[in-house]
C-alpha cells in the first residue's frame, strides 16, 4: 500500500484527530480549513475504505481482570511463518501479531484474562503451536508510552489551537486501576465501553439508544469512562498509509540504573508507538515507525547512541501485521474487530 493512498487533506485529518479523537467536525473543519460536511465526508470514507477508525483503547485490567501483556518472540520451522501467525491471530489472547524478520521469524502480544492463565499460555499453548519451533518471553512491568498517545508530527501549535477545547487530559494508563482498587466495571459501564471501544466518537445519544437509557445517565457513563482514563481515544490507522514504512520492535538490554532514564527518552522519540519496562531476556521494548532504513539508521545510529546504558539491542521489523489491538489488518486495512470483551454482568 502507498502513501499516495492518503492525500495531504486526508493526513491533515488524521493528524488533527490524534491530537483530539473527539473533536466535533466544526472544530475539525477550522483547522483543516474546510467546511464540516466536507470534513464529514472525508471521515466518513476514509472509514468505509477501513484506513481508520477512532477506537476506544480500553483498561483491560477494569474490563475483563487481565493481567498485563507479555511480548513473545518465536522461532518457526522453515516455511511456517505465516501459518503460526494466523493461528496466534485466532487466539481471543493475542492482541497483536506479526510476521517479521531479525530477532524472531512471527513477533506478538498476548494479553490473557488473569493471571491463572499466563503460564499455560507461555509454557504450553503458545509453544505447542503447529511450527513453532521456540518461544521467549518479556512480561510487561510497566508500560511508559502507549499508542493512543503517537501523532504525526505534522499540524503546528497555532493550527491545532481550535481542538483544544476538545482534548482529554486523562490519567496514565493504570491509574483508574488504582484509583477503585482493582474493582471490575458495573455491567452499564462494561456495556458503555463496548461501544465506544467500537467508536471513540459515539456521544451520549448515540449510547442511550443503544443501551435503551436516559441520555443523561449514557452522558454520566461516557464522561466517567473517559475522565478516569479507563477507555482512551485513539486513531487506528496502519502506519503504511501515513508514510511510515518501516515498523521495528527493540529489544533493549539497560544497565540498572540506565532503565528508567532511556525508557522516558524513548518514549518521547517521534518514532515511538509503544514503550515498556519488561522482565525476560530484555529491559526495555521500543516499537517504533519509521519512513524509510535512512530514517531507522539515523535512530539506531545517532539517537540511541545518546541514550545512557545500552549494553545490547535486537531488532524485529514487522514484515507484515496481521493483528493489532485486536483488530485484523490485511494490507494497510482494518477489518474485524475481535477484543476479549467479558460476559456482561448483572448488578
């Protein structure tokens, strides 16, 4: 897929979108220097062509009482690639997955419902594989940066000024765990996240007619939701239609006292998608997007080279993503969406 497939326009779009998923099209329409029902109509293809979609990022923890994800790197018979990756991409546990080259021939992100499950899960099912020949593990201690919060550097301040209103000031991720203490959503608020883990957009209109509620209680719900950070905005849209073609996941082994200092530097890098403070073979994993290997090797080469305690660093670049965030993805496109939603439970 090409970048040419996004004009400049669409890219404007996307780009004003990050900064606040929820903008309304007036406000959308004044920074694009458009008119709402152009903007409207924009949005509204780039979604049926399935180039994007604004997605609620939800706090599994609060969802479903998961556990925090673990990175798997695997080996694969001759050939088998592809196959184990789809068979990984059915597994209602896998969150993302990705054919790849240089550490490991298929990279994922599993993301099991409590951790009764996670040493199967590490230990038996997902070597037991057809054609996985062998398995290494990172458990994620401590997420630094997550996608939600990526943007294309491409809108300056002044530009963006008119979104502001509309932007969400949320908490860290995890920090409506701890704000209720671990407590499971109410089967109203499961339901509310449902939706807007489908459309991040959805208003409380929209909720209260598909939850059959007052407008004012589908209101509370929604800005609760979003104010304690248990579902944040984002936009899902393939890095290869924004110009990004290169996606590569570091594994970076640190110094002790190096770790929590370069994980902050990288995950304030334009590159960085997804930052973690790990346990396994590594310290710390980067996934980032780049333009092209001009723009990789000025990251591994000049960058990273300035950050303090490096000892080792292996890298991963994803050939072709099949799942991400639950989500399956063909190309540059989004299909089925397929998260581990829990059963709705009764009050």
């Amino acid at each position: 897929m090409r970048e040419e497939q996004l004009d400049e326009r669409d890219l404007d779009l996307v780009a004003a979108l990050q900064y606040a998923p929820r903008a309304p099209g007036s406000a959308l329409a004044e920074v694009l220097g458009s008119s709402p029902s152009t903007v409207g109509r924009r949005l509204h293809r780039l979604q049926a062509d399935g180039l994007l979609r604004v997605v609620g990022q939800l706090d599994w923890a609060l969802m479903s009482g998961a556990t925090t994800p673990s990175h798997i790197w695997l080996r694969t018979l001759p050939g088998s690639a592809p196959d184990v990756a789809r068979r990984l991409a059915a597994r209602p546990e896998t969150q993302l997955v990705a054919v790849t080259t240089g550490r490991a021939d298929v990279y994922c992100v599993v993301h099991p419902a409590g951790r009764s499950g996670i040493a199967d899960l590490l230990t038996r099912v997902v070597p037991s594989v057809e054609g996985v020949r062998s398995t290494q593990s990172d458990l994620v201690l401590r997420p630094v940066t997550r996608a939600d919060a990526w943007r294309l550097e491409r809108l300056p301040a002044e530009r963006l000024a008119p979104l502001e209103p509309y932007r969400l000031h949320v908490p860290e991720a995890g920090a409506a765990e701890q704000e209720t203490g671990g407590a499971r959503l109410s089967a109203e608020e499961t339901a509310a996240a449902r939706l807007l883990y489908a459309d991040a957009r959805a208003g409380s209109g929209d909720v209260a007619r598909e939850l059959g509620t007052s407008q004012s209680t589908a209101y509370r719900l929604v800005q609760s939701l979003l104010e304690r950070g248990v579902v944040r905005p984002r936009v899902e849209v393939e890095p290869v239609v924004l110009g990004m073609h290169l996606e590569v996941v570091l594994s970076l082994t640190l110094a002790p006292g190096a770790i929590a200092e370069t994980a902050e530097r990288l995950a304030a890098h334009p590159s960085a998608r997804y930052v973690s403070v790990v346990a396994g073979a590594a310290s710390v994993i980067h996934h980032g997007v780049f333009r092209d290997e001009r723009d990789l090797g000025r990251f591994l080469t000049e960058d990273l080279a300035r950050m303090p305690g490096t000892a080792d660093v292996r890298s991963s670049v994803l050939l072709d993503v099949l799942r991400r965030y639950w989500i399956d993805r063909r190309g540059g496109r989004l299909g089925e969406a397929r998260p581990p939603f829990p059963e709705t439970r009764p009050d």
